[in-house]
C-alpha cells in the first residue's frame, strides 16, 4: 500500500496498482459476513418466489419477487458498509532492511 502524499489532511492509501483503497475497507470477517448475508438473502427470495409463483400461477410474479431479493442482497451485500469493518486489520510497518535494499534482504 503506498501513501499519496500529494493530499493536504489526510493521505490517502493507494494498492500497487495505484487505486484508492478507503480507509474503512472491508475486513476478511466482514467478507464472509458479506457473502453470507447475499447467500441467506437469495435463496430467503427463491423459497418466497416460488412460493407465489406457485400460488398465483404465474411466472412473471415468481421471477419479479425473485429479482427483487437479488436487488435487495445486491444493497445489502456490495457497498462497503461500516458494519462490515469491525475487526480491522493491524498491518506490520516495513522492515528497515527492505525499505533500503529494494524489497529484499541481503541473504548470508
């Protein structure tokens, strides 16, 4: 992660690849609570879909309900939201050695 310091309040974190990483990024738990809530929320809108597809007789109700649930998981699962960062990451500084060798130490 490499800093910009070209910002005046705060520096913004940039990956190698040069794109803004927020400060507030998803952890590895929050993925997986991520994933988990789009998994709960899909099939929730599958069992509901057919159940008044089946009841009313009709497809195009059965695929509407269905599509609202995967636009419904879509909000709920895809933005970045707070809630999805509450077990933070600590990353280790560099090491001297590699800071002035170029990202690698001297073997022996």
């Amino acid at each position: 992660v490499l800093r910009d310091e070209s910002t005046s309040a705060r520096a913004r974190l940039r990956d190698a690849s040069g794109r803004l990483v927020s400060e507030n990024a998803m952890d590895f738990q929050g993925q997986r609570l991520s994933e988990r809530m789009y998994q709960i929320c899909i099939v929730m809108f599958a069992i509901l879909g057919f159940v008044v597809g089946y009841g009313t007789g009709s497809f195009r109700a059965m695929m509407a309900c269905f599509g609202a649930g995967v636009v419904i998981a879509i909000v709920i699962a895809v933005p970045d939201w707070k809630y999805f960062n509450q077990h933070p990451q600590r990353w280790l500084r560099a090491d001297a050695r590699e800071k002035e060798g170029g990202g690698k130490g001297k073997r022996r």
